[in-house]
C-alpha cells in the first residue's frame, strides 16, 4: 500500500493555509482519519506549534508539531510515538509551508511509500519568480503515486489573476538580492504587469 499527494500550489494570499486546514478537518470530521499537521521551523505565521491561515473566514487555526525545517526526517519519531499512543496508523500527514523544507520530495516520497496519504501546502515562486525550494518538484510524485495539484488562485488589486509574490520593503518592491528568506508579512500578489523586481539580472 503506499498513500495518495494532495499539492496545494500558489502565491501569497491565495488561501493555501486555508485549505491545507480545510481538508485536514474534513479527513478528520467525516473519513475520522488521524491527521498530524506539521510546521516548520522557518514558518513565521502564528504561534509556536500552530498553523494559522490569514483568511479570517473557515479553518484558521490547528494545533501542529514543530520540526526544523532543515531536517524533516526527525519527524518520523514522533509518528512512530503517535501511532504507539493511538493504537492505530496515522493516515494522513500535512505539511505546510512545504517551501521551507529542506529534502521535502525525498522526505514526502518515504511517508507515501510509508502509506501515509499527505497534504502539502506552499509557494510555488520565491519573491524572483523562481521555483522556491522543492514544491515544483512535488508534482511528479503526484504523477507516481496519484492525487491532486490544485493551483489557489490569488487576484492583484488590478483584478487580474496573480502569479507572483510581491515583497515591499517599506512599501517599496524588495530588491532581487535581498535574502529569499525573511521575517515579516509585507507581500501582496500580484499580475505579471504590475510585478516588480529591482536590480533583476534578466
């Protein structure tokens, strides 16, 4: 048996979070599935050992296991304890903020191997416009052992359908070689017309 990916791709502020949450309560509320929501390390939204979307409407918080994201592997104690203590298999494991994690595609494809079904949430772009940490890599697993991609829509203010993460730095755009990963919430998404990336080299 091996278990099923359900990806949730996209910008800031396309609800990812939400629905990360959304469905983890549905396994558990009907398909009474034990659900272990992870967090890493480098996820800076809500407290310690929570998971909190910034939609205010539907699932906006769940409590989560804390790991470091630069070594998701000592995640497989704890399920190993939490089976021992339920009795029964985890079934499902759900990871959000899957760009933060390092060895995410490895990491994920033993817990699918391991017949854990597994929800991962993320961005699919850094502030570049580039592929950010593992996530893009995630959907040939979904290729090789089935499940979803589904794509969370963002809208820039113009209205039109947002691809990008806009980072402001005091309300200006961050420049290209500012850190990939900083503290704070200063981002809105964005159109390709009104994206803006100061000092691109491209």
């Amino acid at each position: 048996m091996q278990g099923k990916l359900e990806l949730l791709l996209g910008p800031m502020r396309s609800n990812k979070t939400a629905e990360l949450l959304r469905r983890a309560e549905m396994r558990r509320q009907y398909a009474k599935q034990y659900v272990l929501v992870l967090k890493p390390s480098d996820d800076t939204k809500g407290g310690p050992g929570v998971v909190e979307s910034r939609n205010p409407n539907g699932h906006t918080k769940m409590r989560a296991l804390e790991f470091n994201s630069g070594n998701p592997w000592e995640v497989l104690g704890a399920i190993a304890e939490t089976e021992r203590e339920i009795g029964k298999r985890v079934e499902c494991i759900a990871i959000d903020e899957g760009q933060f994690v390092d060895g995410l595609f490895l990491f994920t494809k033993h817990l699918l191997e391991s017949n854990h079904d597994v929800l991962v949430a993320g961005l699919d772009l850094d502030f570049r416009a580039i592929p950010f940490g593992e996530m893009l890599n995630l959907t040939w697993l979904v290729t090789a052992f089935g499940g979803s991609i589904t794509e969370c829509m963002a809208y820039c203010s113009c209205g039109a359908r947002a691809l990008y993460s806009q980072r402001l730095i005091d309300g200006q755009p961050a420049p290209y070689l500012s850190p990939v990963k900083m503290p704070g919430d200063s981002y809105e998404p964005r159109c390709a017309e009104h994206f803006v990336l100061p000092g691109r080299p491209h």
